[in-house]
C-alpha cells in the first residue's frame, strides 16, 4: 500500500539551528501538506502546496518556514533557526485532489534544545 | 468561538459498551468532514468520511447536522483495539476544499 514516508523520525538541534525536515508523498498524489503537533496540543496546520507554490498558510507558518519541492519526488520543510517553541511532532500529509482523504506520514519529531 | 469542538474525555467503557462523541464546527460554510484517529504518539488516520445524510462503516456511525454546525460519532459494541484519540476534522476554507482542521481530539479507552 503507498505511503508517505517522513525523515528523520527523530531530530534533536539546538535553539537557532536550521531543520530540514523531508517528505516523500504518495507518487499520483498532487496536493502537500505539513502539520504539527506540539505534545498534548491538537494537530495544526502550517500549510498546503500545489503546482509547486503555496496554497495557502497558517498563521504559525512565519518567516522562519519555507517548503520546497526539489525535485519530482521530495517534498521539504526548512525551519531557519529554531525555538524551543518549534518542538513538536511534524507530520506530511499527501492527497489527490484537494478534498477527500489526507494520508499522513509517521512525522517527525523535533526537540529544540 | 473555536474552529473545531470536542469534548476532550477521556471516556473509560467497558468492553461492548456504546459510546459517542460530538463535535462542533464554526465556518458554516464547511463542506468536507472527517472523523480520524490517531494512537498515541502517531499519525492521524482517517476513520470516516461524514456526509450529509448520515453513514455507518461497521460499528461506526457519523452523523452530521449542517443547522446545528454538530457532528457525531458513534461506537457501537467497542473493542479493546478501540482505545485511540477520535479527532473531528473539518475543512477550512467555504465549500469542500481547503485545508483540514483538526479538533483537540476525544479520548476513548476500552477496558476488559
């Protein structure tokens, strides 16, 4: 069964480092998304991308947030210099069209020391 | 008023019981809802869709009413493998696209 796939499953950096956190979608799939959820919290979003720029995003998604499709297969979320406030688990999430089904990823944690 | 309501729980049943959970949601303009699951400490997984009529998959029923801007979600005879954070999702933008947005979720735990 196809699914998105999510590295590193574990980060730990320090405040002020830059993330890279990385994606692969489900391959027929057109539609991007990154998530977080800081522990105990709800799930939030950050924001979508289709036809290679952002559809739309979050207040949370600020300067410090970039996404990036590098080739026809990745799908990246950069965090330039990071907060205490940026642990959280982040989760890619992938679908056909812009309704239906989202697939999430396993996510990523990040632990911002 | 929050975009997506839940009654946080947790709600503790036995094994058999029935047990639901309600939602509500602000943007009347909604189209798209979804209930999800996600165990601790994983991704969300998608439970059910909700339409306007109302729909069962098994032991699940979602129901969804567009006046009261409410939604549930109802477990029939529940099973240990039950235990999980039920999450409301709804899309955020008018009609049926857009991004999801997630309630805080319910606990559900399912005792022998």
């Amino acid at each position: 069964e196809p699914e998105v796939t999510q590295t590193p499953s574990h980060q730990v950096t320090q405040m002020g480092q830059e993330v890279i956190l990385r994606c692969v979608p489900i391959s027929n799939h057109l539609y991007f998304y990154w998530y977080r959820q800081i522990l105990g919290q709800k799930v939030e979003f950050l924001v979508s991308f289709y036809n290679n720029e952002i559809s739309e995003k979050s207040e949370i998604f600020d300067d410090q947030f970039s996404v990036e499709r590098p080739d026809g297969s990745n799908f990246t979320l950069k965090i330039r210099s990071t907060k205490l406030e940026d642990s959280a688990m982040y989760f890619c999430a992938s679908r056909v069209e812009n309704t239906g089904e989202l697939f999430f990823g396993e996510g990523s944690r990040l632990t911002v020391l | 008023r929050k975009e997506v309501e839940q009654d946080p729980g947790p709600f503790n049943v036995p094994e058999g019981a029935t047990v639901a959970f309600n939602c509500t949601y602000s943007n009347s303009a909604s189209q798209s809802f979804f209930w999800y699951r996600q165990d601790c400490r994983k991704e969300p997984k998608l439970l059910m869709s909700v339409y306007s009529s109302g729909n069962e998959d098994g032991r699940f029923t979602a129901q969804l009413n567009r006046a009261s801007q409410y939604i549930s979600l109802l477990i029939r005879d529940s099973k240990l493998s039950d235990s999980a954070t039920y999450l409301c999702v709804v899309n955020g933008r008018g009609g049926s696209q857009g991004n999801l947005i997630f309630g805080k979720g319910t606990k559900l735990s399912v005792k022998p």
